[in-house]
C-alpha cells in the first residue's frame, strides 16, 4: 500500500507516521506542503501532527491554504482515503473536509499523556479491525484539542455513526479530557473516507514505548 504523508512547516509527527506505516510494510513517501499534486499512487493520506505555521492564527486555519490543498481536497472528494492526527484533524477541520471546529482545551492547558478511548462505531475501515466498544490506550498532546460541534451538528453526527471514538476511563466509562462536546476524540464524514482524530496511533505501535493498541487502528487501511 502506498502511503503519502504531507508536511508543513512545523510538523513534527511526520517520521514517526512514516515509521509506523512501515512497520506495516507500506510504502511512504513524504510530501511538502509546496508541491501541487500528490503522487498519482496515493492509496491513503495522512495529515499528521504539530503545529502548522506554528498554529499562529487558529490550529491548522493557515495550513488549509497550502499549495497542495487543492490537491487534497479533489482526492477526497473522489473518495480517497484521508486520515488527519491531531493537527492534521485540525486542518480537515479547517478545510471544511469534516464538520466542527477546536478550539482551546478547557483547562487551557497543554495535555500530554497516554490515554483510554473507547470504539463508538467501527463500520469503516480505520477502526474495523477494532470491537465495538473496545477500550485502546493512545497518546494525545494537543493544547487545541477541545472539540466543537452545535447540536444539530451532533445529531447528524451520531444518525450518521460519524463518531469513532471517545474518551473514557480503563473501564470504558466515557470522561471528559479537554471539554470536547459529548468526549469526542475523532470523527469521519458521512461517506466514510476522511478520518480525523485527536490521538496519535503512531505513538502506541510497539511496546517498548508503552503500547502497541495502535497498531490495530493504522491496519485497517490495509484492506482498501
């Protein structure tokens, strides 16, 4: 499978992206925010984490006028598979390629930790090898990772089964993090080919660092 990863300035989740996806055995090419096409191969999009332009303006608002957005944005809307990480959420966000906006976690603090999320819906193909209401432990590190939608807005979401995870204690009892509406820690769009999530599986593939639940969420791309 070949994999595209995008980089911005100010990226800095790119090499452990690409890492992970070769430690599934994929092929990973990297690719600057300047150039104006992605690689005619791309079989999945990663937009990982960081901070874009240093998140100057709002968290992603000025990595959403990149040269290769146009790019991005024909490749999903022909049903490419896009996966955004953190900042990379931010900036589908932004780009209006998922509905809702982040904003300043609650605490208005920097959050960095492992933590559990609980599998809301799995009938796509970044969670499918994941049960439902199974209970991973993933990194997140994010100061902007406060999820807003109105309730309109979360209606369509949840009719839809656009919410993929939530966060939630060990025992999978759903808990707050950052003031997210409803705890929600990522998302998709209704034709299920654009994920987004605040956690970084890229950070939980071996061990040795703690976990390897990421692992699971990243293979399921591998059946395309």
């Amino acid at each position: 499978m070949n994999v595209t990863v995008l980089q911005f300035p100010g990226t800095n989740c790119e090499y452990d992206t690409k890492y992970a996806f070769e430690k599934l055995a994929c092929n990973v090419t990297i690719l600057w925010h300047k150039e104006i096409k992605l690689p005619e191969n791309t079989d999945l999009l990663v937009i990982p984490g960081g901070f874009s332009y240093g998140d100057y303006l709002r968290s992603g608002a000025i990595a959403r006028f990149a040269n290769i957005m146009d790019s991005v944005q024909e490749y999903a809307k022909n049903g490419g598979k896009v996966l955004g990480i953190c900042n990379g959420f931010q900036i589908l966000l932004e780009a209006g390629l998922l509905p809702g906006a982040m904003k300043r976690n609650a605490s208005l603090n920097f959050i960095s930790k492992y933590n559990h999320l609980k599998v809301i819906n799995n009938d796509n193909c970044f969670l499918q090898k994941l049960n439902l209401g199974e209970v991973i432990n993933i990194p997140v590190a994010h100061h902007d990772g406060n999820y807003y939608i109105d309730n309109d807005g979360l209606k369509q979401l949840e009719e839809n089964n656009q919410i993929l995870l939530k966060y939630c204690n060990k025992d999978g009892e759903i808990e707050n993090l950052n003031g997210s509406v409803a705890q929600i820690a990522g998302i998709c769009n209704k034709e299920k080919n654009i994920f987004g999530l605040m956690p970084h599986p890229e950070r939980a593939i071996e061990n040795l660092l703690g976990c390897d639940d990421g692992i699971k969420m990243l293979e399921g791309f591998l059946k395309l």
